[in-house]
C-alpha cells in the first residue's frame, strides 16, 4: 500500500481553539488545489477534513490531522486523545449528538459531522477506546 | 441575481466585493448551523446565515460557497472581514431578519437548492 505514497501533510489540533479551527484544512485546500487536483474532488476533501478537525476541536483532549498523497488516492486520518466515542452507531445516526449547547452557539453540533464526512468519502473506518478516536477516510482519485 | 441587486432588495452593505461580470447567484441556502450548511448547501449557493464568527467564513471556504450575507443586523468583525478578503469571498450584511431576507430573494427570483446538484 505503500508504493504508490506521495507525501504527507500533518497539523496539530488544539481541543476548544474556534479561532484556529479550520487552518488546517485550509492547508490541505490550498495544497491540494495547486497540484491541480479536481475541484469537485478538493471540495470533498476540504468538507471532510474541516468536519474531523472541528470533531478534535469540540470532543477532544487535542489530536493530529494527516492527509496522505497517493497516486490514486487521498487519505485523511484524523487522531485525537480523549474520551472517545461511546456508541459508534449513534453517533453515525444524522442530528445525533453530544456537543454542549456552547458548541452549537458556535455554529456547530448538530450531530451531522460523522455522517457528513462518510457521505463525502470513498471509504470510511472508524475506531474509538477510552483514550481516542481515529478516524481514516478514503478519496480516490 | 447580481451583488448589487441583491444589496439593493436587502438594503444591505456591500463589506466586501470579489464578484465580477459572470457573478449570477440564483440559490440560496440559509442557516446559523455550519454544520448543516457543510451537509446540505451547494457551492453555487448564497449563504444566508445569523452567526457571526470565523467559522462562517472557514464553512463557506471549504464549500466554495463564494458570497455570504449576514442577517438581523450582525456585523462581521476585523478578524472575520480579513479572513473574507483572504479567501476572496463577498460578504453582505443586512438589518432583516432571516426569514424577510429568504423572502425578499425568493420573490426576486432565488430559489432554494432542492434538486440544484
């Protein structure tokens, strides 16, 4: 799985910091843009990305954003520390959600960021403990 | 619908202006929850929205969603104004509220993004 890999981006997250929220995958918009990827396909990339990290924002202790270049595919892992996910399938159910009402003053927590960033991918895992979650989704090219 | 016609139906401020002669928004989508706007709006959408911080901005940028009017007379602050020209979006604002915004678009010829792909 390892021949076809381009390069790595990767970005540390901070838990709560709205202000930052999102320069990452501005980053990874931009970068991804000026190598002339498809528009329709960055979009994508973009709305999962920004999805993950405001999920690291909002639910965790802190964690890492990685979009990896392949020839034929992105793939963006997102890793947090923190209290993990309790029921998995709940929180893929659309307008479930744990965010505190301070959360959804900001604009976010309307339960839609999971189900939002498996709509957009190609392939979508998810794995959670009690120390964290990753979460690794798939574009292809 | 121009910039200008949609300033001039909203008596809105234009804060910033990035459009040129090929600007014709005809949809809109109105929200205060990012979160929806990322799950529903399209790119070609106006985006119609009561909150007022970066997130707006940051929303409409991975969307490509390129011109944003902020309702019931919410201000967009320096910080946002200048993450707004960095990303080459049109920002409006308006004293309506939400609804007599979406009305006013409407009866002028917006329309919703049901079945706009």
């Amino acid at each position: 799985m390892t021949e076809n890999f381009l390069k790595r981006y990767s970005f540390n997250i901070a838990a709560n910091d709205f202000i930052s929220a999102g320069k990452a995958s501005s980053a990874i918009k931009g970068n991804l843009k000026s190598m002339g990827i498809n528009a329709h396909i960055v979009r994508r990339i973009a709305i999962i990305s920004y999805e993950a990290e405001i999920n690291i924002v909002i639910h965790s202790l802190g964690g890492q954003l990685h979009c990896d270049l392949y020839h034929d595919r992105i793939v963006i892992t997102s890793n947090d520390v923190g209290p993990g996910i309790n029921d998995i399938e709940m929180a893929m159910t659309e307008g479930f959600s744990t965010a505190p009402e301070s959360v959804r003053e900001l604009g976010f927590g309307a339960g839609m960021g999971l189900p939002n960033m498996k709509k957009y991918s190609d392939d979508f895992k998810i794995t959670s403990g009690s120390n964290g979650t990753e979460i690794v989704i798939t574009i292809f090219l | 619908m121009r910039i200008n016609e949609m300033a001039s139906i909203l008596n809105a401020e234009i804060i910033t202006d990035f459009s040129d002669e090929s600007t014709d928004i005809n949809y809109g989508f109105a929200s205060d929850l990012m979160s929806d706007v990322l799950a529903f709006a399209t790119s070609d959408s106006l985006l119609i929205t009561g909150l007022n911080n970066q997130q707006v901005i940051r929303t409409a940028e991975m969307m490509d969603i390129t011109t944003v009017i902020f309702v019931r007379g919410k201000k967009p602050g320096k910080e946002i104004v200048d993450l707004a020209v960095e990303n080459k979006l049109t920002i409006l604002a308006t004293d309506y509220t939400m609804f007599k915004t979406c009305g006013l678009l409407v009866i002028n010829g917006m329309k919703g993004i049901e079945g706009n792909d």
